[in-house]
C-alpha cells in the first residue's frame, strides 16, 4: 500500500466519465499506445494517450464509457498532448480499463 493520505488530498481529483469518440495509432510513443479522443459532457473533448494495446483493439473502444482524471496539467508525450488520465486496473503489464456498469451521461462525476 502506498503512503497515507488525507480525504481533503483525495477530494481534489476530479474523476469523470467520458465517451471514447476516436482512437488512433500513435506509432510515436516509446511502447504501445493509442491516442484518445473522449467527450466528458459538459467539460468538453479531451485527448489522452493510452498503452491499452494489449487487450484492447481500436474497434472496441470505440463509444465505450471509461473513467478519467480530468483536472491533471497538461502533459506532452512526443508530439502529442494529454489532457486527462484513463483509470484502469494493472495487471502486469495489462491495463483493464474502469467503466460504469450501466452508461451514465458523459461528465458524471465519480466519488
């Protein structure tokens, strides 16, 4: 387990849902990695980055719900900027992403 931290530290990542609209290559990442582009509603389209390859194929991703921080700054990875962080469950070197069990609006907070 990692360090302690207080429920005030928690309360300011700000965890939403979002709808995958578009996934790409992107051949320049060091591993493996999609780009991302997702709707969260009322908070806009934010891209990401994501080294999801493994299990996950582009078509599969496609409208599916996930579960993201978007309130991370900015970060550039190659070429590209991320502007939010998917969630998922590491296993190895796989990632499971984590989604709702039932489709909720897009920018519906997680707590």
């Amino acid at each position: 387990m990692m360090s302690t931290i207080q429920f005030e530290d928690f309360t300011k990542v700000d965890l939403r849902v979002g709808t995958i609209l578009e996934v790409n290559d992107f051949p320049e990442a060091r591993n493996p990695a999609y780009q991302l582009t997702i709707d969260f509603g009322g908070l806009g389209i934010k891209k990401t980055s994501a080294q999801i390859t493994t299990l996950y194929k582009k078509e599969d991703l496609f409208n599916r719900q996930i579960v993201a921080v978007v309130n991370f700054p900015r970060k550039q990875i190659a070429k590209f900027m991320s502007e939010c962080l998917l969630l998922g469950a590491v296993d190895g070197k796989d990632v499971i992403l984590l989604n709702p069990e039932a489709k909720v609006p897009n920018g519906t907070t997680v707590s």
